[in-house]
C-alpha cells in the first residue's frame, strides 16, 4: 500500500490496536516521540504530513508488530491485527 493513503488516525488506531505507547512506536521505527507527538497531534484522515521516510519507517514497524492497513473502499479506511497462523 503507498504510503501516501495512509492518515495519522490509521497510524494512531494502529498504536492503539498494539497497545504501543508513542515510546513503544518510536524505538520500534527509529522515529523521534517528539516527532511522532507532533504528528499525531494533526489527528487528520489527510495523509501523514512530513518527511516520506518518517511515515514509511512508522508504516513499517507497525507491520512488522502485525497491523495491516486497510485501504478506502467505501466503508472507510482502517487497521486491523493481521490474521495469526494456528497455534500447534
């Protein structure tokens, strides 16, 4: 998915969906908490403002903790635990 669909409230949501503290996202992605409390702050469905690798390094350790970023397809744009394979 490009990086440019995805909104702040998505970034927030997925945080939430984690449990992840701004502390918890920022030493995941590399990405300052100040800089991750500024965006947040927007709380905008706009596209995440700034430099694109900042949104690109949040995108991306957000997915690796297994958040999947679902695309506007008239229901609205969200997030969501990615499915987990069984347990054995």
């Amino acid at each position: 998915m490009s990086i440019l669909k995805i909104s702040i409230r998505q970034i927030k949501a997925a945080r939430s969906l984690l449990g992840w503290s701004q502390d918890d996202l920022a030493e995941s992605s590399g990405v300052s908490k100040p800089t991750i409390g500024r965006l947040e702050a927007i709380d905008s469905d706009d596209p995440i403002g700034g430099r694109p690798e900042t949104g690109e390094a949040l995108v991306a350790a957000l997915e690796k903790a297994g958040v999947e970023f679902i695309p506007e397809n008239g229901g609205g744009a969200g997030v969501r635990l990615a499915k987990r394979g069984k347990k054995r």
